[in-house]
C-alpha cells in the first residue's frame, strides 16, 4: 500500500517537472518575455515634429498670451521649468557679454524684468531584446531604446520673448549590451564581501 502512494506521489512530481519541461521548451527564445520601459514627459506634443512646429512658431516680441495660445502657457503647462535672472545668467556666465544678442544682454542687465523658461520635453522606449534564457540568467543582456528628445530655452523681458533657443534629437536609436561570463553567479562575489563585513 505504501509502495503504491509513494509511485503515484513520485509519478506526480514527475508529470510536474515534464510539464515545466515542455513549458520551458516552449518559451525558450521568446523575446515577449522580456522587460520594456518607457520614460515619457506628459505634454500635449506626441512627436519630435510637433513640438519643433509649435517652437517655430514663437518669434521675438511674443507675449504670455501668444505663448499660451501656442501651448506654452508658463503658469499652467506641465514641466515647464521657469528660471530667474540669476539662473538665466549663470546658463550664459562662460560666453563674453559682447558676444550675447543685445536683446539678451539688456533682458540680464535688467533682472527684475527678465526671466526665462526652459521646457525639456523626451519620449523613451527601453526594451530588452534578444534571447529569453540568456537575459533571464544574466548570461547576455541587450538593451535597445529609441524615441527622441527636445529642450528651448525662452527668455522673457517685461514678459515678451526676446531671446530663443533649441536642442535636440529627432530620432534616440541606442543599444546596450552586458556579458556575464558567470551568469546569475557574476555578482555573487560583490554579495559574498557585503555579507563578511
């Protein structure tokens, strides 16, 4: 009778291990099983080109209002970061003042009326790619991100724009890649020397 439950008990952790078996079988190489992340600023632009057409659209003498109709009111939009004069003035403390637009160096020669604002807008995707049982082991992670980037520079005096300026990139196309010869055992020896001291 014992011999009887113990083979029904150890076929039953058999049928267990061969159902993991065919289950890794199955996943073996898929990529969907990867990680995937995104790093996104919340803006109403959703591309490199919008935001580049709506910055095209400001020009020396435009006002709170005309910023706000373009989407770039200082007050209400999303991760606009505004600048003092004093902050404004330490972004240009490395070129010689004669070298500054004049409109620019009246604005910081009056830093009561001056202040600027500096938008940083990205959309990143980070995915994980290539073989499944290789990441999942640290053996060979490989990780791919695209999207792209934007940042202006506006400066205010007495609140109408009397300088700008733009970066920026149009198409993020980047790919990192780590081996661990080692695998899951590469960074036990980091773990290990935590544990002795």
């Amino acid at each position: 009778m014992r011999t009887g439950i113990y083979g029904n008990v150890q076929s039953g952790r058999i049928g267990v291990v061969l159902v993991c078996l065919l289950l890794l079988t199955a996943l073996a190489g898929c990529s969907r099983l990867l990680p995937r992340s995104q790093e996104v600023t919340r803006s109403k632009w959703h591309s490199f080109e919008q935001i580049k057409a709506a910055y095209d659209q400001i020009v020396p003498g435009s006002s709170l209002a005309d910023l706000a109709a373009m989407g770039f009111d200082l007050e209400k939009t999303p991760n606009l970061q505004l600048l003092n004069a004093t902050e404004l003035a330490v972004l240009f403390q490395s070129t010689p003042p004669e070298a500054l637009p004049a409109e620019l160096q009246g604005c910081l020669n009056q830093p009561d009326a001056c202040r600027a604002c500096v938008y940083d807008l990205q959309r990143l995707h980070s995915r994980r790619v290539g073989n499944f049982w290789a990441d999942f082991f640290n053996f060979h992670r490989k990780t791919a991100v695209s999207g792209w980037r934007f940042k202006m520079l506006l400066v205010l005096h007495r609140d109408q724009v009397v300088y700008r300026l733009w970066s920026g990139t149009a198409a993020i196309a980047t790919c990192r890649e780590e081996r661990n010869p080692l695998g899951p055992l590469q960074s036990s020896g980091d773990r290990l020397l935590r544990l002795a001291y």
